[in-house]
C-alpha cells in the first residue's frame, strides 16, 4: 500500500485560524460601526443605533469568513492511500476518510491550484462527476509527495496534466 501525505493539519489549521481572526476583526467593526453612531461619519450618525442589524452584520460576515477558511483550509483532502484496487482519501476536519475503487475513477490530472502562488494539486475526477481536490503544495513539495506512485494511482490510472 503506497500512502501520500500532501500537508499537515497544523499548516491547515493555522490558515483557518488566519480567516477567523480577520473574520472576528471584520464582524466586530461592522458591529461598533451599526451600533454605535459615534464611530460613523458625521453624515450617517442621524440614523441613529441599529443593534439588529449590527449583530446580523457581525454574524453573518463572521461565518463568511468561517467558511471561507473552511473551505480554503480542511475541504481537501490530505493523505491518499492507494493499494493498486481502491484509493483512500483522508481528511482533518471532520477526521474522515473515503475509499473509492479505482474503476470509479475516471480521471486523476496534476493541475495547478494558484498559478501567482505556484501551487499545485491532485483532482481526482470520479465517475459520478463529482471531483476531490487535494490540499494545495509548491511544486518541489508536491513532486516529492507524488514521487512513490511513479505517475500512476493504480494500473490504468495515470496522473495526467490538464488539457484545456
């Protein structure tokens, strides 16, 4: 069985960390801003306080920015276990771990996944449609997690660049 590791938790959880920082920082000026007049502009302190909307204003871009980090930091996957008849992808946040059998696999392309930062990942497209990413690395990182699969998942299913 050849296991992959693309990234830790703790480079993932720091990004999340990141995004829910700025996110409380953000919610909590919207805050002040609705509720307290004093800290507007003196042409928008007429309006007067508005502390409803300033705690839907607050929650709502606090869990914007929850989310995005979620998805930036634990929606992909981060090990990837292939015995040469099944592939098991592992994921931090929730802890859980999915298999697929390589004949539900389509497709496995090595794409780039921020081309300013120069980033890549593994997509694997399954034949539902439905396409796992895997946690994004620079290129030499990547190259190196890849190395023991010799550009093949399994017998069959070669990692291929993307066509566009």
């Amino acid at each position: 069985m050849t296991t992959l590791t693309f990234s830790s938790f703790g480079a993932g959880l720091k990004l999340f960390l990141l995004m829910g920082g700025l996110g409380a920082f953000f919610a909590g000026m919207a805050y002040l801003i609705c509720r307290y007049p004093r800290f507007r502009r003196a042409q928008f302190r007429e309006w007067g306080p508005r502390p409803r909307l300033a705690a839907a204003l607050g929650i709502l871009i606090f869990a914007s920015f929850l989310m995005g980090g979620w998805t930036t930091s634990f929606s992909r996957f981060y090990g990837l276990a292939t015995d040469g008849r099944n592939v098991t992808l592992r994921f931090y946040f929730p802890e859980r771990a999915e298999s697929y059998p390589v004949s539900k696999i389509s497709k496995a392309l090595r794409q780039s996944a921020s081309p300013k930062a120069r980033t890549f990942e593994l997509a694997l497209i399954l034949a539902d449609g439905r396409i796992r990413h895997s946690a994004a690395l620079p290129k030499e990182p990547f190259d190196k997690a890849l190395a023991p699969l010799n550009g093949r998942i399994a017998p069959g299913l070669a990692i291929a660049a993307p066509s566009f």
